[in-house]
C-alpha cells in the first residue's frame, strides 16, 4: 500500500489489489475512488494537485479529480544490473515525489537484501526520463523518496541511511547508521523504510519490522520517538520476511496527527499528539507470529511504551482502522 495527503489535506490510499485509490478525510471516510488503471505501488500529489502513481510497470499522471491524463511504460533501462534469475518479479515502482518541473521515480528490481534501485527523473509529461542514482540498496524492491525545499531524500534502507540529492543528480550528502540500542540509529533488517516531511520541515521515519516512527532535522539530527505503527507483513514466514513491510506515512501540517499504513491488516493506524501529562493509549499489546529474536523483544518493548509515550507527549499507536 501508499499513502500521501493531497493539497486539500486528504488522504489519498493505494489499493493496489483493488487498481484503485481512496481518498480518505482524515477521520477515515471514504470520500471517493479513483481508478489510475495499474495498481499503485507508490504515489505523490504536484504543488498543482496533478497525482503520480506508479505500479505494474507502468506510471500514471491523473488530474487533481483523478481522471487519467496519460499511462507510459516504465523505462527500458529500468531494471538494475543483476542476472535475470535475481529479478524474476520484474520492476517495481517504490517512491514518487514532484516538484513543479520533475517527477522524480525510484525503481527497484531483485528481491530481499540483494535488492537494488534506480533513481529516475522525468519532466511533468512522464518523458524524457533521465538516470540520476544507480545501485541504491533497496531491500524488496523498496526504496521510498520525498521532496523537500527543492532537495530529494531517498531512504537507501539496505545501507541505514538517508540520502541527499539535488534535482541534477549531484549527492549533497547521507545520514544514518544502524543501531540496535536507544533511538537514534536505524533497526531491524533495513531502514528506514520510509519517508515524509512535516510542515515544519523536520523529516518522519517509519522502520519496517520494528513499527518505530521518528523525526529528525533534514539533516540527520534526531529529535524524537513519534510512536508506533503495525509491525508485521505476514502471519506465517520468516522473522525476515515478516519485518519487511512497506510503511507508508504522512503528517498533517500541523503535527498533530501521524498516519501509518499497518500492510498486513489493510488498515491506516493513527498515532495523535496528546496533552502533555496526559496517559496515552496502548490498546493491543500482541505480539505478531514470525517476529523472533531481537524483533520479538523490540515488538514488545514498542508495545508497553505508554510511560514513554506519555513523557513524550504523542501517543503509542491507536488500532482505529481507516481502510
């Protein structure tokens, strides 16, 4: 699944079994839904409104009422260099951000850690497509990106980090490290997994396997633990397997509200700024089959994290569904 809010302060869902896209108020009624005719895997809203989605080896660009305007293949050269029998699943479509000259596409091909991306840049028509970034290590074909003042940030989870670049492909810089104590540092099998920006300019991180959900300055200062969010993509797999889920997220201009798509259960889980002082939610404390090990004990310490999230003044996560 994909999320991102549009210009009007909607939600805007991927479905990508359903080849559609809700859009959502933000107390989760079902306002509409668009049908962009691929199953939207990724999918940003233009300073215009115009929406770009991207998913079964095409891209999208609708209208700000969601009717389509034009569908294209995705590049020839889209695929990373790697030996077929690693890329048997084809390329998937795994970040999209505009600004208002470019469409900016990450594409991913293999599977699990050997995973690798390209970063793509088209102009607003979905031509002209331009080979920025190669061999961004994406884990399942994941590799998220957002624009932010002018500058694309692309959350290379294999590597723990996050990367800064201008439009013209020149690298600014990366941050990141992998950490298996206190917050600072990145998780569990891959992450960040993905990205968004508030309106006050720091950037959200949601890490797959572990549900954690935090904020930092643009450049890579960690401010805080936000909360967290579903955790595991499967019922039945590996811990591996299990960990590694897309968790799209968004923030409401004011701060007030966190959005996370949960994958496994199909649901928009809420995480909303408390009072300070006031005793926060912790409503399921249950811990998914297949999380072992250092994910099981770090599932469990995220779901009795009310004192903390008290401290913090955020919530831990609400199991109200939107979806």
């Amino acid at each position: 699944g994909c999320l991102c809010l549009d210009g009007k302060g909607r939600l805007l869902a991927g479905d990508a079994g359903a080849k559609t896209i809700k859009v959502l108020s933000t107390d989760g009624k079902l306002l509409s839904e668009l049908k962009p005719g691929l199953p939207a895997e990724a999918i940003a809203v233009a300073p215009d409104g115009a929406i770009y989605c991207g998913g079964g080896g095409k891209l999208a660009e609708l209208t700000a009422d969601g009717k389509v305007v034009r569908t294209v293949p995705l590049p020839t050269d889209a695929a990373s260099d790697m030996p077929r029998r690693r890329n048997k699943r084809g390329n998937q479509v795994s970040g999209i951000a505009v600004t208002k000259d470019y469409v900016f596409a990450t594409i991913g091909s293999g599977w699990s850690v050997g995973a690798k991306a390209k970063l793509f840049r088209f102009n607003r028509e979905l031509g002209d497509p331009k080979v920025l970034l190669t061999g961004l290590r994406g884990c399942c074909q994941r590799c998220d990106i957002k624009v932010h003042d002018g500058i694309i940030y692309i959350a290379e989870n294999g590597a723990y980090r996050v990367v800064r670049m201008t439009p013209e492909g020149k690298v600014l810089g990366r941050w990141g490290e992998r950490g298996r104590t206190g917050d600072a540092g990145f998780g569990s099998c891959c992450n960040p997994m993905n990205l968004c920006f508030g309106k006050d300019g720091n950037l959200y991180t949601a890490e797959s396997g572990l549900g954690r959900i935090k904020r930092y300055t643009a450049d890579g200062k960690f401010l805080d633990l936000v909360g967290y969010a579903g955790v595991a993509r499967f019922n039945r797999a590996s811990g591996l397997a299990a960990a590694c889920s897309n968790i799209a997220i968004v923030a409401t201009a004011n701060g007030d509200r966190v959005f996370a798509m949960d994958f496994k259960q199909g649901r928009i889980r809420v995480l909303e700024r408390k009072a300070k002082g006031k005793a926060a939610k912790c409503l399921k404390r249950v811990v998914p089959n297949g999380i072992k090990g250092d994910q099981r004990l770090a599932v469990m310490r995220a779901l009795f994290v009310s004192e903390l999230a008290t401290e913090l003044g955020l919530s831990a996560f609400d199991n109200t569904p939107l979806l």
